[in-house]
C-alpha cells in the first residue's frame, strides 16, 4: 500500500470506521485497531499484530458498505 493509502485507513479509523487489511506475504486478514507511527496495529485470530503498510491491501471497511460483513 502507498502511503496515501496508509494515511486514508488511518483517518478511517480515527472516525470511527472499521478497516480490514490482508497482510500479502502470509494473507491473514484482520481488523485495523490503530496506526503507531508507520506501521498498523491489526487484531487477526484473536491476536494484535504490528503489520508494514508496504505489506498490506485493504479489503474493506465500514465505511464502505454498513451492512457488509468481513
């Protein structure tokens, strides 16, 4: 992801909306808790994770489609 991308999912959730990121090199999924300098903060399997940006694509998020589920 560009950095423009990291700074759009960042604001997302800063306004309360739910993002889904997929880490490509292991493609987990998980759900964006916060941003912590230049990297995210991912809850995936019941677990946080500090995941690079340059390695993640977002799949979704609330802001997206309120009735969609991930």
């Amino acid at each position: 992801m560009e950095q423009k991308e990291y700074i759009e999912c960042c604001q997302s959730i800063e306004e309360g909306d739910e993002v889904y990121l997929e880490e490509t090199g292991t493609h987990k999924t998980g759900r964006l808790l916060y941003c912590s300098g230049d990297q995210f903060q991912v809850e995936t399997e019941g677990k946080r994770e500090t995941w690079a940006p340059e390695r993640c694509e977002e799949i979704g998020s609330s802001s997206e489609s309120p009735h969609e589920n991930i």
